[in-house]
C-alpha cells in the first residue's frame, strides 16, 4: 500500500474543519487590516532563498527540498512565504510605484527536517507582508493583528520582544559579539562556528545547551542601539503598553532567518511543548533591495497553523442547510430537483439511496443539517414533502412547489 511522505500528512476527518475555521477567522481579520490575498508559486528559484533567508539560515544550509529541473535551473519547494511575496513585489515593479501595499497569503511550505509534533516537512503558514510603511506604528499593528486572530481563535499566547538594529548600529555590535565569540574558542558548536563568518547575530539562536550558557555573557543587541532604533524600540512599547497587550523582552531573540533588522517578535504557547513558537516575525526593511527592487521599508509575520491545530478552541456547531432523502426510488428525481433549488442559496446533501425515514434522520444528524426533508410514497403521491426542523423539533408538511425556483413553476 502506497503512504503519504514521512513528515507530509493529509488533512481530513476533524482536522479540516479547525483547519478551514482557521483560515477564515485569519482572512477575515486581515482584510479588516486593510490586506488583500497574494498568492506566490510553490516553486520558485534557488537562489531566491539564499539571497533573501540567507546561506547562514538552517534552512538554506539543511532543510531545502532542491533540485534540477528539466530544464538544468536550479529550484526548490519555497521553505518560508515571504521572499516569494517579496519576488512578486519586485517583478511586478510594485516598489517602482511607491505607496503602500500590503498582502495576506496562505499555503504549503516545505522543508527536509526531522519531523515531530507541531513540525512536519509539508506544513502551512498564513502570512502577512506590508511594504511601504516606514513606521513602528505598522510594527505595532503586525501584532496587534496576530494578538486579534489568536484571541479570536481562544489561543493563550506570550509575546517576545527584541530590536535587531539597522546599519547604523549593527556593524559596532557585530565587531563586539565576534570578539566574543571568537573568546569562547572551541567551546562552541560547528554551527555557530560558521555562523560567525556569515551572520554573527545567528548565534543567539543557537540550539545547544552549552552554547546557550556561554551566550548569557555575551553583548546584547538592546543595549547597543543607536538614537533611532531605540526610540523606534520605545514607542512600540508604548503602543503596545497603550493596547493592553503584555510582552517580555528576550535579548536572544534574533529570528530564524537572516533579513530581519529592527523590530523582531515571536508569540509563544506553553501548551505544545518545546516547539513553542506559534507565530513569528518583524522588519525587514532592506529585503526587497538584496532582490534588485527599490530600497522599500517593510515588515511581516507568519502563523504554522499544524502547531495552532490543537489549540483552536471551535464554535459550538450550528446545524445549517438541507439533508434530502427518499423512501422509495420513485421519489429520488423530485429530491433531486428540490436539491438543485436549494443549493442556489445554502447547503442540500442528498442521499441516494431510499431508506426509513429513522435511517435519514440518523443521516441529516452526522452532517449537522438544520433541516431533513423527505420524500415517501404518500408524499409523492399528494405532490409534498415532509420536513423536520431539527434545531426548533418541529415537522410540516410543504407542497413541492414550495422548494422550486420562479423558473421551475
């Protein structure tokens, strides 16, 4: 028997209902934001990734699915959203008409890890990327909008916080954290040994224990900010102080990927174990000018909606739409016109097969349909149907006519 790929699992049974309120909840929110949907290709080059994640990234250096195509270009399966929707921006030659543009976007992401609970190698994100905001008021709202859809979904959270700096403070803290690093000698892992030639900051993220407890001494970011970055770093906690919305300041906070500057933030859940992270994102405002566009400021988020999955808290079902149902063969076409009505303004499921009218009860029942109407001998003769409202417990009695369009008459 053929199986889906290690890592790459389906959604059905119960999963696509969370899956589906999800997405909803998430795009209905963002469009209040003022976002419209962008939609990015699962394929995309190579060397889109390395310039924009970055070869110091996990991602580049371990997790890409990569390879030769047909045609001898080198692609790969997109590990994150944001550098396609960055790609759009730039082809599209939206940074050439200035003003401000903001996207939503969901999908498949796919990267080569080892999968575990929360973490599969088929996964999906919904994102958010605005460009043109030059602003922490725009970093501001990114969270907010994250903290609403959180909210709405009855998901607890715990934001972190952190500034990255830009260029005006970077190179000096850079010099300082490699002194450091280079103090710690042999002390440190392969990967942050690397990381030092190619994306210093990269190191705070490192994974290892015992690099972690050499990293408590090493110079924080937060406390080398020039006059702008922390004032920008100020104010957004100000607004978000002003907003209610509660935050920790994590010094080690640096991101998984290589184009973040400034404003970096990470939502936290305590109940999916060690993979914390729900949702994640921050400024990256000299992205779209390493992919050739016009220097843009810009900034966004992503959500794994397979780690939020479990958490969802789902509205009580509410019964919605028609189950139709015969007793008898005879009277399937009618079911079958009544149906071809119905359908033009909600949900009408129909069974096929003649049964008791105990039997489609027990069917309307495992759709969750508001109304059953069946069709007997009786009523076929007398031109009615019967209809059972199963929210209020009530029956009636409906000529068929009552269920045809005007054109049907």
């Amino acid at each position: 028997m053929i199986q889906s790929l290690r890592g790459m699992n389906d959604i059905l049974n119960q999963d696509y209902e969370r899956y589906e309120y999800f997405l909803s909840t998430a795009s209905t929110i963002a469009k209040r934001y003022g976002f419209h949907y962008i939609e990015t290709p699962l394929l995309e080059e190579t060397a889109l990734f390395k310039r924009s994640v970055g070869e110091s990234s996990d991602i580049v250096g371990k997790e890409m699915y990569q390879f030769t195509d047909k045609g001898e270009n080198d692609v790969c399966l997109r590990p994150e959203g944001t550098a396609g929707v960055v790609r759009a921006f730039v082809q599209h030659k939206l940074d050439k008409k200035g003003g401000i543009h903001r996207f939503y976007y969901h999908g498949a992401m796919f990267r080569y890890e080892r999968p575990q609970k929360g973490r599969l190698r088929q996964f999906h994100q919904f994102g958010v990327e605005s460009f043109g905001v030059d602003s922490v008021y725009e970093d501001a709202l990114m969270i907010m909008m994250v903290a609403d859809i959180l909210k709405t979904l009855g998901i607890g959270y715990r934001l972190k916080l952190n500034s990255l700096g830009d260029h005006h403070c970077m190179p000096a803290y850079r010099e300082k954290l490699v002194s450091f690093i280079e103090s710690c000698g042999d002390a440190l892992c392969d990967d942050c040994i690397r990381r030092k030639s190619t994306n210093p900051i990269r190191v705070l993220d490192c994974k290892s224990e015992s690099c972690q407890n050499l990293y408590v001494n090493a110079p924080k970011l937060i406390y080398n900010l020039c006059d702008g970055c922390q004032s920008d770093f100020d104010t957004l906690k100000s607004i978000l102080d002003a907003h209610n919305i509660g935050y920790e300041i994590d010094t080690n906070l640096v991101r998984g990927l290589d184009y973040y500057s400034k404003t970096a933030f990470e939502f936290v859940s305590d109940a999916i174990g060690s993979q914390s992270a729900i949702a994640g994102g921050g400024r990256y405002d000299r992205l779209i000018e390493f992919l050739d566009g016009k220097p843009t400021p810009a900034v966004g988020f992503a959500l794994g909606i397979e780690r939020l999955m479990e958490l969802i808290v789902m509205p009580e079902p509410i019964r919605e739409g028609y189950y139709l149902g015969a007793m008898d063969s005879e009277s399937l076409g009618d079911i079958l016109k009544i149906a071809e009505s119905l359908r033009k303004e909600q949900k009408a499921v129909v069974e096929y097969e003649a049964k008791t009218l105990k039997a489609h009860l027990k069917g309307a029942d495992r759709i969750n349909a508001r109304y059953c109407a069946v069709i007997g001998e009786n009523e076929r003769l007398n031109g009615t149907v019967w209809v059972k409202d199963l929210a209020k417990k009530e029956e009636s009695t409906f000529p068929l006519t009552h269920f045809t369009t005007k054109e049907d008459k």
